[in-house]
C-alpha cells in the first residue's frame, strides 16, 4: 500500500503539534491556581528541587 503524502496544511499542522507537546513537557514553570497545578511529589516538583540546591552551592 502506498504511503499518501500529507497535504502541506496537514504537516504543518503535525509539526506545530509534535513541538507544543514538546514545549509542554520541558515546562516547569506551572502557574499556582492553573488546572494542570503539579503536585507536590511529582518527579518535576523533586527534581525542581534538586536544581535549586545545586544552584545555591
């Protein structure tokens, strides 16, 4: 079966996508109060953590 080639909307479309998921997983600035407020024992909130102790030394 042959592979159909997007047309240039649809991979710019997939390609904006695929970078704002990206953008969203490096994000570590959570706004307080937002929906998505990340708890307090999630291995983004420890390794904040971390930073900031390493960034003190």
């Amino acid at each position: 079966m042959g592979v159909t080639r997007l047309k240039r909307k649809d991979r710019r479309n997939k390609t904006f996508s695929r970078l704002e998921v990206q953008f969203l997983k490096l994000a570590t600035n959570i706004e307080l109060g937002s929906r998505s407020a990340e708890k307090k024992d999630s291995q983004i909130a420890k390794n904040n953590a971390v930073l900031a102790i390493a960034a003190a030394k």
